[in-house]
C-alpha cells in the first residue's frame, strides 16, 4: 500500500494492521504533496461540497453523498484540463478513437 506520510498511515494502529495483513507498506517522501495533487484536490472538493454540507447521521447516507457527487463529478461537472469535458466524456470519447485506430 503506497500513501503520503500522513498520521492516520504513519500510526501505530494502521502500521500494526498492514502488517498482520502482511500489505508491503511504502511512502512518499516528505512533503511531496504535489505527488498526489489531482487526487488532494479531488478529496478536498468532495469534503467541502459534499460531505460538509450535509449532516450526516450513518455510514448508509455517507455512501450515497458519496455516490452522488461522485457521479456528479464525472458525469455531469465538465473540466477545464479536459475542453470543458466531463472526465467520462473524455474518456469514453478517448477510449471509442483508441478502438477506431
């Protein structure tokens, strides 16, 4: 399992696990947070416009704010780094030329 240096991977409790479970541990260096911007800024944008926004009561309401803005994201949100796509539709339409040529 590959994660940044963070305290919740860098625990005891998670380190113990990981082992019992025999999972090769590997980290990133310090301060490398620019390794994982896409997928820092990805979990940021989910917490402050999903998860925060809701009072959430149990696990089953998490999975479906999850869920929902998941789908949202790549479905229905278009991005800049792909022409103002939808991650879907540039893939999708990415994958569909790949199998033509």
């Amino acid at each position: 399992m590959n994660t940044d240096q963070g305290s919740q991977y860098t625990g005891a409790g998670c380190i113990t696990t990981l082992t019992k479970a025999e999972i090769k541990i590997s980290m990133n260096e310090r301060r490398r947070y620019l390794d994982n911007i896409f997928i820092e800024r990805l979990w940021r944008l989910l917490k402050q416009l999903a998860v925060y926004s809701h009072e959430i009561t149990n696990s089953f309401q998490t999975k479906k704010i999850i869920d929902d803005w998941l789908d949202l994201y790549n479905s229905e949100r278009p991005h800049t780094a792909f022409d103002k796509k939808t991650p879907n539709a540039a893939y999708f339409n990415h994958t569909e030329i790949r199998k033509a040529a």
